[in-house]
C-alpha cells in the first residue's frame, strides 16, 4: 500500500479548470476534491494511472460548468509519493 501526501489550494472559479488540467498533467495525483469556501464538499473524482482524453471529457467539462457558478473554492489533491 502507498502512501502519499495532501495539498490544497484556494482558487476563484475561473482558475479552477486550468488548475485541475495542470494538477492531471503531472501525473502523480490520485484524487482531487473540490470544496465551496465554506468547506462543503462539491465535486470528488479518482485519478488512476492511464486514465486520459475521452475518460476525463465528461469529468473536465463539470468542472467547468461548476467553475462558472461558483467564487472561492479549495481543492484538495491526493498525490502519491514520488520514489
């Protein structure tokens, strides 16, 4: 079993998608969970190894209809450790 570690960043709505691109680029992340800025979780979706183009289409394109409603957020991202 791996272990690995959380980061979270605050972000408006309009930085939203553009973070969540670049945090799938990396590669190293395993779940990302985006909250409203009174904490309540909103959105949570798994990243697994492999998991690209078409498969993230439906996941990206929420994340940008969520982007346009709402203001301040945080996101929580799982990584794995990096050996």
């Amino acid at each position: 079993m791996s272990t690995g570690f959380k980061e979270t960043f605050t972000l408006k709505g309009e930085q939203l998608l553009n973070k969540i691109k670049e945090l799938i680029e990396e590669g190293n992340v395993r779940k990302i969970s985006i909250h409203d800025k009174e904490g309540k979780e909103i959105m949570s979706f798994p990243l697994t190894i492999g998991v690209v183009g078409a498969v993230l289409a439906p996941v990206l394109a929420a994340v940008g209809a969520l982007a346009a409603l709402i203001g301040e957020c945080t996101i929580s991202v799982e990584r794995d450790e990096v050996k």
